[in-house]
C-alpha cells in the first residue's frame, strides 16, 4: 500500500538537533558504560568516567529542552499533511489513531499487512516515547548515587541504604542501560519499519512523496508526487483552495 508523506513540518529543526544531541549522548554513555563495567584494556578509566558523567548531564539537559520545546514548537500532528499543531499533542492519545492499539501491534508483529493509517507516531511509539524520560530521570538518579560527589548526598545515600547497597544500585543501573540500548533497536525498527523515508528527513531534512492526509477531516485527500518543479500535489491543491476562497 501506499505511505503517507513525509514533510519537513513533521520534525521542525530544534527537535532534528535534540534527536541528534540524544543520540550522540546515548552513544557515549553506553559504550563508556561498557568500559568502565568490563576495563578490557588500562589506562582510560578516568577518561571513561568523566566522558560518562558529562554525557549523562547532557542528555538529562536535552530531555529537558526537548520536553518544553514540546509545549512552545509547533509540528505537524500526522504524517501526509504541512498542517501544523504544538509538538505535545502528538504524544497524547489522538482521535486519528487513540483506537488503534491492536492494529499497530499486528501490523509491527506482521500479523497484519497494511498499516493503520492517521497521527504521525503509531500508539506503540507513543507508549515507548512517554517512557522515556521519566527513565532517563531514573539511569541519572542511580548514576548519581554511584557517583563519588553525590553518593552521601541525603536522597542518594537514602536510595542505597533502601535498596541493599552500591552493588545492587550498580546492578539496578546497569540493566537500566540495556532497557536503552533495547529503545533504541525497537526505535530504529518502528521509524523504518515503512522504508527509509522517516530517517532521510531527519537526518538528511529529505522529503519524501506520498499520500496527503488531513487532520481535520481524518482522511486521505490526495497524494503529493512532490514534483522537482515545486508545483507538488500539496502546493497545487493549497492553491486551488486558496483561488476558491478568493473567487478566482
């Protein structure tokens, strides 16, 4: 079956950057995470600790921005469309796919052809994105009670002494990491599992064809063959509409 367009309007460029920032940090902090739980080599612990710790404040920072910029920038809310609404709707439940739970894990089981189609995040990327701060803010909580600075600091020497001791904090912290590293396959396989098309816009701002949907009537309304003229699908009937409005 046909896919839904891919435009620009769908990851405006502050969020192409937080994407980029989150997925150098997450990078770093598993491979120097790696290291300094297996030292295969000497001579780069304090260079591994140190590169983890700045890491793991920026991505911190950068969840942060990302989730107010949610509230302040405006993308499109479903693929297929330049139509543009506050980015934060698109995490909440949405009337175009809020009932679309079962169908989305067929389809990403290949139990089920044909993709439901309407919001721009299937509602299992929704689940998994919703996730992902409040466990973000749990890896630093615990990379914080293991780290020497503010390890007998009140609310981290608190959490140890609850839990059994800096062994089973490196444990709960350890595992967390291989929560990430399965996010971020499962992420690359729900972004691509259509084609290619959704990484090439935000890594390489590339569009990509296909059908034009409209959020405010739910449904397909045509297909935009994004033309090199510039005179695409979309562009030609927001010209149209706009020549009826003015009675040309």
């Amino acid at each position: 079956m046909a896919h839904l367009a891919h435009y620009r309007e769908a990851h405006p460029l502050p969020f192409v950057i937080t994407h980029w920032i989150n997925l150098i940090a997450m990078i770093v902090l598993i491979c120097s995470g790696f290291y300094i739980h297996f030292p295969l080599f000497a001579g780069w612990m304090g260079v591994a600790r140190g590169a983890h710790m700045l890491f793991a404040f920026i991505l911190v920072i950068n969840m942060l921005v990302r989730v107010i910029l949610a509230f302040f920038v405006k993308s499109a809310p479903t693929g297929g469309t330049r139509k543009v609404a506050p980015d934060y709707k698109s995490f909440l439940p949405q009337k175009d796919n809020r009932h679309q739970l079962g169908a989305w894990i067929k389809y990403y089981l290949f139990l089920k052809k044909d993709h439901p189609l309407g919001a721009k995040y299937g509602v299992p990327q929704k689940l998994s994105y919703m996730a992902i701060p409040p466990l973000i803010l749990i890896m630093a909580f615990t990379g914080l009670c293991l780290w020497g600075p503010t390890m007998n600091i009140g609310p981290f020497f608190g959490f140890t002494e609850l839990v059994g001791g800096l062994m089973v904090v490196r444990i709960i912290h350890y595992y967390l990491m291989w929560v990430f590293i399965l996010f971020m396959f499962i992420h690359v396989y729900l972004a691509n599992v259509e084609g290619l098309a959704p990484t090439k816009l935000i890594f390489l701002r590339k569009e990509h064809g296909g059908l034009v949907y409209d959020p405010d009537v739910h449904n397909i309304v045509g297909e935009d063959d994004l033309r090199e003229d510039g005179n695409s699908q979309a562009d030609r009937q927001t010209k149209a509409t706009s020549s009826a409005s003015k009675g040309i």
